[in-house]
C-alpha cells in the first residue's frame, strides 16, 4: 500500500479545487493563463493551510488568510504579487461562499497590500518634435512613419489599437478616429490638425504604394509587402528614428502614451476626459499622470505661499 505524504492535500480539498476550476473556465472564461496563475496560487494557499491543521476549505478563517499573507511577506514578495495573491483568494472564497459551502465569505474584509506605483518615464514635447521630425518625408516609407508617430501622439493609443486601426475607422471630416481597446471596448479619440493633415498625405501618396488587394485588407497602417504592421515593426521604428533624433532615453510605443496623457493634464485638461481618451476603465490608473510634475508644484508653493 502506498504510504502517504505528510503534504499531501485531502482530496476533498482537491475536489474543491477542481470544481472551481471548472467554474472560472467555463462559465467565467478564464484564460488559460490566468487558470494556470490562480492553480498555482491557490496550491499555494491549500498546502499552507494544510500545514496549519486545517483538511477542509470550509474551516478556513479570516486570520488564516491573514497569516498566508503575511508568510508571503515574509518570504520577500512583493506587494504586487500579494495582490495577485490576494484577488485570486477572493474570488474562490466568494464563489465557495456563494455556493453554500461556506458560512461566509472570511476573505470580504482583507484590505489589497499597498502596492508602490512607478512613475511612467515620458518624453519631452520637444523629445517627441525631434522623433517626429527624423522622418524623410520625400518617400513613402517616411510618410507612413511620421503619420505612425503623429497618431500615436495626437491620440495616446496603445500600439495594438494603431496596427489594428481599420481605414474605415478613420473619419477625417469629423476628425475623430473609432479604436477598439482592451475587451473590444469601443472608444472615439479627437485628431489634431498635424496628425489630420498626415493621414490625409499618407492615404494620397504613400498607402496606395503598400496596397496589396489579396494581403492588404481595411487596415490603415501597412508594411513594405502590404501587410499589417506587427509590435516589433513600429518598435524597431521607433528605435531607428529616436537614435537619429539622438534621444537618449529607451523610447518604445507606450512612451508615447504616457506622454500624450502628461501633456495633456499639464496643460490644463480635465482628468476625465484624458480617462475617456486613454481607455482607462478605473480613473486611478490615469490619475497616476497627475503625479508627474512634482517639482513644478513645489516651484509654485515655494514661489506664492507665504510660507513657502
């Protein structure tokens, strides 16, 4: 008879694993990846109670969880990942819960782990003029380059929604532009007259040059052969043409993201319309752009309060 382990779990405790498992895959519809990162975790969870004594999800308490979280403090992660730790407990403790397995949900009242949010880097407007303005212009595969850029600018979009952007989508006589964000969440973005007057010169003298009827399909953006433009083409872009404009800094696509949204709120513009702009579904993900320009806030204290 094979002799059990001292770690291992009651199966009773697998079941109900299992079970909601099955539940976030086919009801919620998890991907893999986030399957696989809450199987991971939740193993975690079940093999630390288990140490505790405890052979059945229903005993766990609120100080459990609360002992888990702090044994991953003390074992050096992160808050982040205590986060994520966190957020997947929550969720199988409100489906067990909810299922009638469980008195209560014990993890309701467990606040997230205070997580240090890290300044995005931006470029400067004269940092993003010197990028924008190392294109050749006399060909058309500087023509489409500079239009990339003037729209990745003007709009803030994230470099998926650029190279999916479908010529239908752009409506010039308007001037707003339709992207589909993260979920497919539909949003409409202004253009400004630079980046108009590009797209109009790009769709008169450079897309027809790439157009290939067979490849092409209504995307707006394409490459020498008349695809679609991938990730790496416009980050290879972006490292070609800022080595010429002779920035120092690590300049990819969001760069140039970040810096649509602080120079925007820089000059003036309302937190929530950015929000709209940028796609963001919580506003504290935009709010982060406010704390930006620290050191001109305190030049302004320093320089009109009486006590500054």
């Amino acid at each position: 008879m094979k002799e059990k382990k001292k770690d291992d779990i009651p199966l009773s405790m697998k079941r109900d694993l299992k079970n909601y498992f099955d539940y976030i895959f086919l009801e919620k519809g998890l991907s893999q990846n986030t399957i696989e990162a809450y199987k991971h975790n939740l193993n975690v969870y079940v093999k630390f109670l288990h140490s505790k004594g405890i052979t059945s999800l229903s005993s766990a308490a609120d100080e459990d969880l609360s002992d888990f979280l702090l044994n991953l403090d003390k074992i050096g992660l992160c808050s982040v990942s205590r986060a994520r730790y966190l957020s997947c407990l929550r969720g199988f403790h409100k489906y067990y819960h909810s299922i009638g397995k469980a008195t209560r949900d014990v993890s309701e009242l467990l606040e997230m782990p205070k997580q240090a949010r890290n300044l995005p880097e931006t470029l400067s407007y004269e940092e993003i003029t010197r990028i924008i303005e190392a294109t050749d212009t006399h060909n058309a595969a500087g023509i489409r380059d500079r239009t990339i850029f003037e729209l990745l600018y003007a709009c803030g979009l994230r470099v998926s929604e650029l190279i999916d952007l479908k010529y239908k989508n752009i409506f010039q006589e308007a001037e707003i532009i339709r992207v589909f964000g993260k979920g497919s969440k539909e949003r409409l973005i202004p253009i400004g007259k630079p980046a108009l007057k590009w797209i109009e010169e790009y769709n008169k003298n450079s897309r027809p040059l790439f157009f290939k009827s067979d490849i092409s399909s209504d995307f707006f953006f394409l490459n020498q052969r008349g695809g679609k433009l991938t990730r790496m083409g416009i980050w290879k872009l972006l490292q070609k043409y800022s080595k010429l404009a002779n920035i120092e800094k690590n300049v990819h696509p969001h760069l140039f993201r970040h810096s649509f949204a602080t120079h925007m709120l820089e000059g003036g513009a309302d937190l929530r319309a950015v929000q709209e702009m940028l796609g963001h579904s919580d506003i504290s993900t935009t709010q982060i752009y406010t704390h930006l320009d620290n050191d001109y806030i305190k030049e302004v204290h320093k320089s009109f309060h009486p006590r500054g």
